[in-house]
C-alpha cells in the first residue's frame, strides 16, 4: 500500500523471490540468442561459400569448353598431333562423363553437355574430317548426345529451341555420316 504496484515493481519482486528460476531462464534466453546468431552466420558463409563454388564451377566449365571446342580445332590439322588429339578426347571425355552425372535437373548443363558429346563424336570419327579414327567412341558419344537432347526436351517440352536447336541437325548429319561409313 505505501507503492503502486507498478510493472517494474512487480518484476522486481519476482525476480527477488525466485532467483534460481530467473538466472535458469536469461540463460536460456542467452543461450537460445548465441544459438540464432551463430547459425545465421554460418547460414551465411555456406552461401558465400555456395556462391564461389558456383563461380569456379563456371570457370571450370568454360575451360572445359575451351578444350574441347576451340583448341582442338586449332590443333586439329597440325601434322602429328593425332596422340594429343587422343588424349585430349580421352581426358575431355572422363571429365563429361563424370559431369553427365550431375546434370539431373540443370537444363542449361545438359544442353552443353550434348553439344560437347557432339563435338567428341565428330572429334573421334566424323567422316571427311579430321578425326582420331574411333568410330565405335564416335557412335557412343553422339548417343549420349541424344539421350542428353533427348532428357532436354522432354524436361521443357514447350522449349523449341530444344526440338529446333541447329546442334540437333547436325548430330542427325553426323551420325548419318557415320552410319553410312
């Protein structure tokens, strides 16, 4: 009665007449706010670290791009360079075949795999041009081309640069090349 019973009054006596509850409780309290810091920091970094990984998965791709694509042209009518085109088309594709893998779902992926299997079976055994004389590898790749072609259509149906896509005429060219060898 000599004091209103005001919000901070109350607390105060709480507080005074359970000690042990109050400590348990802004401990947990404590706790429970360390926890949710610590986890949003570390949600992120793994972004930070999704985010980079992604980029240097993009470098990688565009090297492999290079390889396969560009410098093989370059050094494709070179006198003697059949045992590095050889190797190249081997290492080149080890690394596509470990990557058709991990192609579930990523359209875009599976779109420049099937180009880069085109590009292996012309490599290994398109007629009239050079090649490393691996008709059997050339006819395996461009079959893992159309699967991927194939897997790309089928996951966009309304996407008509799929059906339409000029590298789909040309893996029909190169396998009817190769068939009629």
């Amino acid at each position: 009665m000599a004091r209103p019973h005001t919000l901070s009054y109350r607390a105060a006596k709480f507080i005074s007449r359970n000690r042990v509850g109050v400590a348990a409780a802004a401990i947990v309290f404590l706790s429970l706010c360390v926890g949710i810091t610590v986890a949003i920091w570390q949600a992120h970094r793994a972004e930070q670290q999704r985010v980079l990984a992604e980029k240097r998965f993009a470098d990688v791709r565009q090297l492999a791009n290079n390889v396969v694509f560009k410098y093989h042209d370059a050094i494709a009518d070179l006198p003697g360079s059949t045992a590095a085109r050889e190797m190249l088309v081997g290492d080149a594709l080890r690394y596509l075949d470990r990557l058709a893998q991990e192609t579930s779902g990523d359209v875009d992926l599976q779109k420049e795999l099937a180009l880069a299997y085109l590009k292996m079976g012309d490599v290994q055994g398109k007629m009239y041009a050079a090649n490393v004389g691996d008709t059997e590898g050339a006819l395996a790749s461009y079959q893992k081309s159309i699967a991927l072609f194939e897997s790309v259509v089928e996951s966009k149906p309304a996407d008509l640069e799929a059906k339409d896509n000029p590298s789909c005429q040309l893996l029909n060219e190169s396998l009817i090349n190769l068939i009629g060898e």
